[in-house]
C-alpha cells in the first residue's frame, strides 16, 4: 500500500543546506548573498520508504533538491504502474509540466529509499533568478541536464529487445544496479518482470538487483 506521509522541518539550518550549496558551487560559484537567500528560503523534508511526495490531482510548486535517498516518478493505469524516471542522490527533480503550467499533476512522485530532500517553491526560484543573475546559469545548466535525461528516457524505450534495454540501463546507470528494486527496474524499461527476472540470471556476475 502506498503511504503518504513526510515531515519540513522548516527554514534549513547550515547543516541542511551545506549539501545544496555544494552541489551549486560546483555548477557554478556563488556569491555570499545568493547563499543566504538559499538558506532562508529553502526547507528540508524527510520523507520514508514507499511515502508519496506528489499523487495525482495535486499541483507540484517545489523544486526538490536530493541529498539522499532515491525519487521515482510513475503513472498509473489500473492497476500496472509506469515508471517514468529513477533520480538518486544529487539530482535536482520536479513535476515540471504541473509546475511550470500550474495544472494538477498526473504522475505520483514517490520515495524509493528514505529521502531527505531540500525544497525551494516556485516563487522563491523566480525570485532567485530576479535577484541573482549567476542562478539564471545554474538554471539552464540544470535544465539542460533535466532535458537529456528526459531524451534517454526516450531513448531507452526505443531500443529494439529486451536484453538490449536491460544491457544499456546497467552500463548507463551501474550506481543503481544495487539499489533499486527489480520491479521498478522493469517498469522503468517496459518490460515484465518475469522476462528481467530471466535477463538477470542470464547475467551472472553483474551487481545483484532488489526484487521489494
């Protein structure tokens, strides 16, 4: 059963946001005041193994920073489910159609691992992008590597046999091999779980894979 449950702890402390501003620093350097303005604008969540982030009807207003743990993405069509993408630690993720359109969204977004996350809402980016012109950089960066993700996600659906999706998702993504259950590994790939189940004893000697 899916749970919905995750605790904000409020304006980030040092410690919440060190992580974040790490990992912007290394995109691009920050200026004190840009810091600052993260540090009091942001909030960290903390979400649990199988807890929902976002479901479907609900409008998305939050960029989430992943400082650990695992995100999915997936749809829901009775009662097979879609996995749309698998972001880990160090990856910025959102529902951008809801958020950019302000429109419910359709996806679940939902918690692979414990998570703790650093939040910003929309206004608070557009906000950052007004005040500090170095973020509108940082930005596009960000949605440039937000768009080639999505492009392998096209292109892995595309790959011709099972095998071949199977082979490309462990060389492109080995960090994953051993942290993701195997039914979302197959949902995210489109295929069954019976037939990865068979790829992966085909392929002893690769990183083992989480079946629950």
């Amino acid at each position: 059963m899916i749970k919905q449950n995750h605790s904000k702890t409020g304006t980030s402390k040092l410690e919440d946001t060190a992580q974040l501003i790490n990992f912007i620093n290394s995109i691009h350097p920050l200026k004190q005041e840009t810091i600052d303005f993260l540090k009091k604008k942001t909030f960290l969540i903390k979400i649990q193994k199988g807890d929902l982030l976002l479901r479907p009807g609900q409008v998305c207003n939050h960029y989430y920073y992943i400082q650990k743990g695992i995100l999915r993405s997936f749809l829901k069509y009775g009662s097979k489910e879609i996995t749309i993408w698998i972001n880990p630690e160090n990856e910025v993720t959102t529902a951008i159609r809801s958020m950019s359109q302000k429109e419910p969204a359709q996806e679940y977004i939902q918690a692979i691992e414990d998570s703790e996350l650093v939040a910003m809402d929309y206004d608070a980016m557009e906000e950052l992008y007004e005040k500090f012109p170095e973020m509108n950089l940082v930005g596009r960066l960000l949605l440039e590597q937000y768009y080639a993700g999505s492009e392998e996600r096209v292109y892995i659906c595309r790959i011709p046999g099972a095998h071949l999706r199977y082979k490309h998702f462990i060389e492109s993504r080995p960090e994953l091999a051993n942290r993701i259950p195997l039914k979302y590994i197959a949902s995210y790939l489109g295929i069954t779980l019976e037939t990865l189940s068979r790829l992966r004893a085909k392929n002893a000697g690769r990183p083992s894979i989480k079946y629950t």
